[in-house]
C-alpha cells in the first residue's frame, strides 16, 4: 500500500511509487518520485493522496493512447491555472505586468500550425521574468505550457492537442487576470465583471449562494424518509468528506476532488467495497438528488468508482457440513439464548442476523397449520422491502426446541438480553456475540462469516437439493429476478414444502 515516505536524513515526507510494469516504457523509469514539500505527518497524508490521484490519473491516460483534446476537456484541464495565478499575485495584484490584458482575442488566429518556439525550454508561469509580451511570444510561452500540462497528464502533445490547450490556458489566465485588476482598483471578490470579451458564451450571472451538502442530506432526508440508521450514517460519511476537503459546499466539489478522498481512503487501507458501497455511493447518491431536483447541473461523483470486486481468496463462502455440525453441535450445549439459538436460526432460515436478533415472542405463528417465522418492520427496520417476508420453521428446529423456546418469552423481544443501539437494534450487539463464539471454536478462515455464511449455505443448500429458486429466493428476501416472479403470493405450503427439502445435520455424538 503506497503511503507517505519520510526521508531518513531530511525528514521530508515523498511519495514513492513502483511504476506498472506495462508503462515502463513510456514513462522511462521503474519508479515515480515525488517531494510533498512537507514534514508535518497530516499535512503529507492529505498531500500524498492528492500526488497519488494525479499520478494515476496520469497513468490512466498513459494506458487510453493518444487521443484528441476536446475544448471541454481543456478548459477542465487548466482549470487549475485560474487560482494558483490569482494565489501568486493575490497580495500585489498591482504588480502582475506579464500578461497584456486585452490581447486574448488576438492570440491563435495564425491558421498555420506552428510549435513553440523553444519547445524544450519550458518554464514555470510563475518564473516568467516580468516585463511585456508581444503576442507571438504570448502564444509561444501558452503552447509550453500547454504542452507541459499535457506531458504531466500523460496526454497526447501532438499539434491539436497543445492548440486546444493553449486557448483554454489563455482564457484561464486573462480572467484571472481580470479579477487583478479589480482587486487592484479596490473591488471586492463579488464585484461583477463583463465574462464576454474574455471567454464568449460563458454565463454573466452572479455567484450562487453555498450549497452545504449538509442541507442536501436534510432535505433529501425529508422526501426520502431513509431509516434512521441510514441518515445517521450518510451524514458522518458527508461530515467525513468535508473534513477532508476542508469545505462542504456540493457546488464547489469536482471529480478531482472526490478521485483524491478515494485514494486517501485507500492509502488509509479501507478495503474497497466499504470504499464503493459505503463512502462513494452516498455521496453519489446525495448528489444525484440534488441534480434531479435543480440544485446542482451535474453530479461530480457519478463517475468517480473503485473496483470492489472480491480477490481470490476474499470471497465469503457457505459454511461446509462439517463446521456447521461443529457450530450447532456447539450451541445446542449452550445456555445462552443468543449463543444457543441465532446460529441455529441462521442455519436453517438463512435470514440476516439482524433479523433474527430483532425477532418477537409474537412474531413464532401459525399460519395455515405451519409454524412460522414473520420478519416484520415493527420488529425493528428490514434491509429492504422484500425483507419483509414469512419463513416457515425448519422441522429441524421444531425438533431443537426452538418453539419451545419461543414460548417462555411471553411478549417482546427473544432475545432481549442483547442491548439495542442507539437506532434500537440489537444485531450489532449479536453479531459480536456470535462472532466471539464460532472464532473461539476454531474456525478462523476470514472467508467465513460468523453470521452471514449461513445466508450462503442456504443458498448452497436450495441448489443442492432443488428447492425452486423463486422460492428460494423469497424465503432469503432476495428481490424478484424478473417481473413475472413479482406476479402472485408465495403460500406457506409452498415455502414450508421446499425449505423442508434441506436435511437436517446430525449433531449428535
């Protein structure tokens, strides 16, 4: 995992990076150094995920080839250029002679394709030696840049590409050039100016106001109704971004921005899927809300995803019968309700723990004649609406007890031994329970989960054994594979019929 490097004699942090085999080539050594110009640990953490992003990035187009630089895309590309030149000049705005404002207009209206005129001799905008520029020599000093911008980028330097971003990058730089003015005349950053002479078609409209991403959660919030965990969460991870971005304001975040928290977050060691599934999709889906309802014209994160595919060797498996035997044969002595009974549960429902550990005295009916198990939300809230559903008990855990069981409890919760949290839930509290039990029984591979496996061992089973796999389906509350499994009802005698397919394990001996 590439992390922050410290030099051992100066004590300055550096990103270091093995260069991909397959790019070697093109970028002429085996590894990509690089000093984040810092020594305060904090400081170099976030500095080294934003050096990661870019160079990746850089990578990436490495990879693509060489391809054409829309106009779009090159305004994008310098975008950047706009503040770092207000930032250099920003205290003496008086000062800055290099660029002759006025003259943009007149720059690149040469049809001939000409390069720069000392293309290896490329220097820093904030090195050009003060004085004034004709506009040959205005046009010479953007199309360096430019191809400067584009070698860093990993993009194609051929003539369209560096013209394309030359224009952008003289646009960039005359209305930062601008504002100076202003600011040297004593206007203040919300004074408005005139965009058409600068760049013809962008908009003259004022500045709009912030938009916290805060109040989007909250509004989003009141239309959607998530459960309360849901908004409990979604807002620590927008509270989390922001910390990070030092600023929350949904129309000031772009793509770089989010590409950089991502790899932050993977320097971090976060493994992906909590990456994808509980970091980057609220915040894309947050935003997404905001574009729908004319908030925000585009949502910066819609493209901005990690591969969280599992690796071999990562991908939770089904218990075998072997360790299920060695699970169940271990409850079955136990005298605690959550030990004795949630794997038991588990094992031959396959439902979700928190499920079963939110289960009521109320909730182990009869219907039809059957035994059943209902997983209601007045119970507690359900993953999704096809959570909620009718599991008829295994004769297995008739034969266990389990009824039996059910029926000392003579209202409420089974297992109300578990503490709820603060959303009232008591899963969490049964997940560690659990988890500590089947660990200490010797069953250490991280492929298995203490509680989940059962949910893939039921599935294992119903192919197994030729359970009908809409039914299977519903009794694990999946969601229907197509519209004409949605058509209907599942009766009891349908589910108690296939799920009595699966044979019980002996645990005897």
């Amino acid at each position: 995992m590439s992390r922050p490097w410290k030099h051992p004699n100066s004590g300055v942090y550096w990103l270091r990076r093995a260069v991909p085999e397959d790019l070697r080539a093109l970028v002429g050594k085996r590894e990509e150094k690089r000093s984040l110009q810092t020594r305060d640990p904090a400081e170099a953490k976030r500095r080294h995920a934003a050096a990661l992003a870019d160079l990746e990035s850089r990578w990436a187009n490495l990879r693509a080839g060489p391809k054409p630089i829309t106009e779009r895309e090159a305004h994008k590309l310098v975008a950047f250029v706009y503040d770092e030149w207000l930032e250099q000049h920003r205290e003496h705005p008086s000062a800055k002679t290099f660029w002759q404002v006025g003259l943009v207009d007149r720059l690149f209206v040469d049809p001939e394709d000409r390069p720069p005129r000392s293309p290896s001799d490329i220097k820093s905008y904030f090195t050009i030696e003060e004085g004034s520029l004709k506009v040959r020599e205005m046009e010479d000093w953007c199309l360096q840049e430019a191809q400067s911008i584009l070698r860093w980028k990993g993009l194609s330097t051929e003539l369209g590409n560096t013209r394309t971003v030359a224009r952008a990058l003289a646009r960039a730089v005359e209305r930062a050039s601008l504002t100076l003015q202003r600011w040297a005349n004593g206007e203040s950053d919300s004074s408005s100016y005139h965009l058409a002479s600068v760049a013809p078609g962008l908009s003259t409209a004022p500045p709009q106001e912030p938009l916290p991403l805060p109040d989007i959660v909250q509004r989003w919030a009141a239309e959607r109704r998530p459960a309360e965990k849901t908004l409990y969460e979604w807002s620590r991870v927008v509270r989390q971004l922001g910390d990070f971005l030092n600023q929350t304001d949904a129309r000031r975040i772009t793509e770089e921005d989010l590409i950089r928290w991502k790899s932050a977050m993977v320097a971090d060691g976060l493994r992906p899927k909590t990456i994808q599934d509980a970091k980057l999709a609220p915040i894309r889906a947050i935003l997404q809300w905001a574009v729908q309802n004319k908030l925000l014209k585009s949502n910066p994160a819609e493209g901005v995803t990690l591969d969280a595919k599992s690796k071999q060797g990562e991908k939770k498996r089904s218990f075998t019968d072997e360790e299920a035997k060695l699970v169940l044969k271990a409850a079955a002595a136990e005298r605690d309700p959550v030990r004795r009974w949630v794997p038991w549960i588990g094992a031959y429902s396959g439902a979700r723990i928190s499920e079963i550990c939110q289960l009521r005295s109320e909730d182990i009916k009869q219907i039809d004649g059957i035994w059943c198990m209902a997983f209601a939300p007045e119970a507690g809230s359900l993953k999704t609406s096809g959570s909620e559903r009718i599991i008829p008990v295994h004769p297995a855990l008739i034969e266990a007890g389990f009824l039996k069981f059910a029926a000392t409890v003579k209202s409420g919760p089974l297992f109300a031994e578990l503490a709820p949290d603060k959303f009232g839930k008591r899963g969490g509290n049964g997940t560690k329970v659990v988890g500590r039990f089947v660990r200490q029984l010797g069953l250490k591979d991280p492929r298995l989960s203490p509680s989940h496996s059962w949910r893939h061992r039921i599935k294992t089973s119903g192919r197994k054994f030729g359970l009908a796999q809409d039914i299977l389906n519903a009794i694990t509350g999946h969601g229907a594979k197509s519209v004409a499994d949605s058509y209907g009802e599942f009766p009891v005698e349908a589910l108690y019929r296939e799920i009595s397919k699966i044979p019980a394990l002996d645990v005897r001996g």
